[in-house]
C-alpha cells in the first residue's frame, strides 16, 4: 500500500533527497485532479441527467443521481398519491400518502388504511424517493420522433465518406510519392495551399455548386465536397515515401501492372497511416455540423447533429429528449476515444493537424 | 477445415471488384504509359478538389461582385464592388450601429476580442497543461488523455452539454447554491455569455493545443536539462533559459494554429447561445452564414464579400505559419 501511494505520488527529487513537497507538485497536483474533474464532469453529468424524468430534470437543487418520487394508488382516490416519510408528534415516522395541501399542514393518509386523515405541517414530512432510470428518453425519440433515421444517416456519411477518402486519398498519395511527373509539385501546392481554405470562406459558392449538380438535400452533398482531404493525402505521402522504390521496381520486373502495385503492394503496406486517417475521418464526418445544416432542409435527411441542434433549438425543449439524443450522439467518438485515442494522439503530435 | 475469418469475408467482394477492374486497368497502362497512370491515380482527388474547393473559391470572387438574392450566377445581376462598400460604409468606424451592415461590425469586434482573450488563454492553459504532463508523473497516458478528451466530441454535443450545465436549475447554480447563492440565469447576461463562449471553447480544445506543445517539449534534448541540473540551475531560470526558448518556434505554431482555428469559431458557439442575447455572441461565421442562408432577406453577394475579407484574414495567418514552419525545419537541418 505504502509502495503504491508512493508511485503515485511520486515527484520531482524523489528519487535522490527525501525533500518535502515543492509548490510545483502541490500545483501539479491541483491542476490534475482539478482537470479530471472539469474534463470529464459535464459528460458524466449529461449522463446522469439524461435518464432523468422530465419533472427531475426540472428540480432545483438538483440530485446527482436519477431520483422519482414514489407515488401509490390509495382505494379511494381516482388518482396515485405521493409517498412522504412524514415524522409523526411522537417523533416516530410514517409512509403516508398526500391526500391535498392547506397552507402548511398536509392532508395525509395511511396507503394501507385511508380511512383515517393524518394532519402533517409540510416542515415534518419529505418525499420518499427512489432510483430509477427513465430508459424511455432513449427509445421514445426512436420510436416516434426521426431519431432512428437520424442515427442512420449520420452512420451513413460516415462510413460512406470514410471509405471514400481512403480510396482517393491513398491514390493521390501514391502518384505524389512514386512517380515523377511534370506538375507533381504544383499538384502538391495545390493540396496543401487549400489547407487554408476553411468552410466558412467558401459556403456560399459550395453551396450554389451543389445546387447545380443536383446534390442540395443529399447525403451525397454532404458526403462529395469533405472527401478530399489534404490532411489525408498529406498523411498517407509522407508515409509512402518510407517505402523503398525498389519493391515497386521489383514488382514492375514481375509483370505487375501499376494498379496491382497500389493496390496489391503499397497500399497493405500503409496500413497503419489508413488506420490514422480511418480514426481521424470517422470523428471528422460524424461530427461536421455547418456544412450537413446547410445542405439538408429536409428533416428526413438530417443527420444526428443537425437533428440534435434544431430539436434544441425550439421554443419548447423537451430536454429529457435531447440530452438522451446527445449521450446516443457522443457514444461513437466515447468509444474511438477509449479504444483508439492513443493513434489519434501520436496522430496529431506528429503532424499538427486535426 | 478452416473458418474464414470476418476481415477475409468481407474482402470477397472487394477483391471480386478488383479482379474484374485488374484487366481494363491494365490496357489503360498500356495505352498511357506509366505517367499516364500517375495521372490516372491523382485524377479523382484532383476532380473532386477542384470542383469543391478550387471553383468555389474562385467563384466566390465573382459572386461578391454581384446582387439578388438568387443563388445560381447566371440570375444574378453584376454590381462591382458595392457589396464591399455597403459592408465599409459607416459614419464612425468605432461604432458598429452608425454602420449600413451594423451585425457584420458587430460581428468583426465580437470575433476580434473573442480571438484574443480565447487564444491568450489557450495558449496559456495549454503550456502549463502541457508542462505539467511532461514531468514525471505515474499514469501520463492516462493524465493526458484526460485533458483530451474534449478534443473528440462534437460541437453539437459540446454546446448541448454546457447549455444544460448554465441553465437556471443547471449544475453551476447548484454549485453556488451549495455556497449559499443565488441561481442567475447565466445564458441572458450578455457579459456571461461571452465568458461562456470563452471558456466553453477553451474546454473543448484546449487539449489539442496541449499535445501539440507537449510534443516540442518532448523534443527538447534531454542532455540540456541534465547539465543544467549538474550546474544547480534553479527550475525557474531552467525554464526561462532553456524551456521556453527551445519551445518557441513550437509555441509560434501553435499560436498561429489557435489564431486561424479561433477566427473561425462557430459551432459550439452556435448551439449554445444562437448569437445570443441580442448580438452579443455573434461571431463572423455566423454573420456570413445568415447573410447567406439563413435570414429572410439573404444576400449571397454581401455574405461571399463578407467571408473574403476572413479569408484574407486567414490567409495572412496561414503564410505567417508557413513562413514560421519553414525557419523552424531550416534550423532543425543545420
């Protein structure tokens, strides 16, 4: 235990002097636990408000953990009555049943003999509550509002547009690393000067050319105009240009035509930049917001983020829905993060981009 | 007997597709030659690049030089350069409201002192996170996966999530409440909610920041800092001396890279308060959005005006980067 505590808490001149702590540990320390805290707290708070019921979700102060209060059916009351521990004069406590409220004395009864009104000043008694997780904020916005053919658009583009740009990508990566040819370089210009060609300079144009070619309320104008990437082709040729020529000369002796050599030699070999750039393209379409807002009018084609900002957008928000809506939205990129973020990580520290 | 495996399954009709496609490729080599094919291979990037990124922005120039409210070109009526002197003309260039286009004003100084305070506070979170996760700590992978999380999730969820935690009978008024204050209704208050914007994006991305300066502290020579310790060099000056200046060109990057990112912002911004209250939020990629889509009386022209000025903006930034990014690789050769 000693030993464990000490690992932790290991820090600067440990190893050497047994000195105290130094303002910088204390500090570290603080920062640490204070971002654990501020990091993660808001997604575990949507959590555990999203399987709240709506009259939860409304209570100040609000509990941590999904509380209802417990009501019961009293023979002889049309309606199911609240359950209160009310603190008899005697100083014992009762289960009783809320039957109306005068001012500060409550009208109660025994659920298990109603004959009897008990008097209670609302000061004595308070809700008896219990735990329980209102699962129907998830399957109602499936069942009856588009949420499922949200979900399956977003899955679409995603996938879709995923695959389209490794394709693609890896293709331009190929030609600018193995062969020589007039342009290679102004090609490559090209790619890296529209790094700095953001969505929000170009929207209006984009979208006047999506229009013209049919695409405006499409997954497909949603899906075409993100798959260039020049982070991609970008990732994908420095690591084409590790591999030695000579296997590509090898293969060329063996009668292989240059399509078998992407796709039979170079491209296995890559595997592990495609799987960066899979990660990276998977989180990128799944969370495009501006871009689907604009091309997609039609509330059947919307995509779980567009679906999320203008549910939340009008003027009665049913917020039970929506924060269960958003938990579903964030699973995907939860999962990637769990499973996968230590690629993305090395991803980003080596090339700068995201 | 062998069970095929699920990624061998599903590779059937991939490579079913790659057989049928193998013959008629060939003959296109033969035909071409092997430039022909490096062609061949850069073509479809090269297509969809040019029709989604090179034309637009080419025609957004066009576009910025006509009127109406039309959006296909050939309905809309050449006006010159009145887009761009209704978006400068003002009595008083200190006063938004004595502009023709007050919101795209509005926006440009809502935008401007976004990107300051953000960045600065960006940058300096960002270094000290970064510092921290490069001493010796138990668990680091964990730690600094910790402050990147963020990073991942999307700006719907980002917004939907703090909109939830700054409402009235939010986690923040519980907070205060527990220390015997009052609920306030953040999300009105102009004032707040410019800090919100502010820090609800400081949340989201401060992280990425923080590994892009962890790894040029991670670049530092280790050699440096062991003979600054033989010395008895004070952690202070270690820092001053040889942290921070070996850091520099790293941090240069990484403000530039912030700066550019932060001219931009408008998704999170966008859930979680709309612009609101009033204008108080209004950032210019929203002016340009409404302009263009959104209002009733849109004007693609004014909006196409509008977003080349911010790609000017950006395109300034992104040469300073450049420029920074190529002294740093020349001094790494030498």
């Amino acid at each position: 235990m000693g030993n464990v505590a000490r690992f932790i808490l290991r820090r600067r001149g440990a190893h050497g002097s047994g000195k105290g702590w130094h303002w910088t540990d204390v500090f570290t320390w603080v920062w640490l636990i204070g971002g654990l805290i501020i990091m993660f707290g808001p997604a575990v708070w949507l959590v555990f408000s999203s399987l709240k019921t709506p009259a939860a979700l409304a209570e100040f102060p609000p509990s941590i953990l999904p509380y209802v209060t417990s009501q019961a059916t009293v023979e002889g009351y049309d309606k199911p009555l609240m359950l209160y521990n009310a603190t008899m004069p005697d100083g014992s406590t009762r289960v009783l049943a809320e039957v109306r409220r005068i001012g500060l004395v409550a009208q109660m009864v025994d659920p298990n003999a109603p004959g009897e009104i008990v008097k209670v000043n609302i000061n004595d008694r308070s809700p008896v509550r219990t735990m329980s997780f209102a699962t129907n904020n998830y399957t109602e916005p499936f069942v009856h509002f588009d949420f499922l053919r949200y979900l399956w658009n977003s899955v679409f583009v995603t996938v879709v547009a995923t695959l389209i740009t490794l394709v693609v990508n890896s293709m331009a990566a190929f030609a600018l690393s193995k062969y020589e040819f007039k342009g290679r370089s102004l090609a490559m210009l090209v790619i890296l000067a529209t790094l700095m060609v953001p969505l929000s300079v170009i929207m209006v144009p984009l979208y006047s050319i999506i229009s013209t070619l049919g695409l405006f309320n499409s997954l497909w104008g949603v899906i075409l105009p993100t798959v260039a990437t020049p982070t991609g082709v970008f990732i994908l040729r420095q690591y084409m240009l590790t591999i030695p020529d000579e296997l590509l000369d090898a293969a060329r002796m063996d009668k292989a035509s240059e399509w078998q050599i992407y796709w039979r030699i170079v491209l296995p070999l890559t595997a592990p930049a495609l799987a960066v750039l899979a990660i990276f393209s998977v989180v990128w379409r799944w969370n495009d917001f501006l871009w689907p807002l604009i091309v997609l009018s039609r509330r059947e084609l919307y995509t779980l983020q567009v679906g999320l900002s203008i549910y939340s957008g009008e003027l009665n928000v049913q917020w039970h829905f929506i924060l269960a809506m958003t938990v579903v939205t964030m699973i995907p990129v939860v999962l990637v993060f769990i499973f996968l973020q230590r690629f993305i990580t090395t991803g980003i520290a080596g090339t700068g981009l995201k | 007997m062998t069970t095929p495996s699920l990624s061998s399954l599903l590779m059937v009709p991939v490579n079913a597709v790659m057989r049928i496609i193998e013959a008629p490729l060939r003959r296109l080599q033969k035909a071409t030659g092997i430039g022909g094919m490096a062609a061949f291979f850069l073509a479809p990037n090269m297509l969809i690049f040019g029709i989604f990124v090179l034309l637009p922005l080419v025609i957004n120039f066009v576009y910025s030089m006509t009127g109406g409210t039309a959006f296909f070109l050939s309905e809309r009526d050449f006006i010159g350069g009145a887009q761009y002197s209704r978006l400068f003309e003002c009595q008083n260039y200190l006063d938004p409201m004595s502009c023709q286009e007050d919101a795209f004003w509005t926006a440009v100084g809502n935008t401007f002192w976004f990107v300051v305070l953000q960045v600065s506070l960006m940058i300096l979170t960002a270094l000290i996170t970064a510092l921290i996760l490069n001493r010796e700590l138990a668990a680091r992978s964990f730690w600094r996966a910790v402050f990147f999380f963020p990073v991942l999730l999307s700006p719907v969820v980002v917004g939907l999530i703090w909109k939830w935690i700054l409402q009235r009978q939010g986690l923040l008024n519980f907070g205060l409440y527990q220390f015997g204050m009052d609920p306030y209704t953040w999300l009105t208050d102009r004032n707040w909610t410019f800090a919100a914007t502010i820090g609800v994006s400081l949340w989201a991305h401060m992280g990425f920041y923080a590994l892009i300066i962890l790894a040029g502290l991670q670049a530092i020579p280790k050699d440096l800092y062991e003979a600054a310790e033989m010395d008895g060099t004070k952690p202070a000056r270690v820092f001053w001396r040889i942290t921070l200046p070996l850091l520099a060109p790293n941090l240069l990057v990484v403000v530039v890279l912030a700066l550019i990112k932060s001219v931009q912002v408008f998704d999170e911004i966008y859930v979680l308060t709309g612009g609101g209250p009033g204008t108080s939020t209004l950032f210019l990629t929203q002016y340009i959005y409404e302009t263009g889509f959104a209002s009733a009386l849109r004007n693609p022209g004014l909006a196409a005006a509008a977003s080349i000025l911010m790609g000017g903006v950006l395109v300034v930034l992104t040469l300073i980067q450049l420029g920074i990014g190529r002294r740093g690789e020349s001094k790494g050769k030498r």
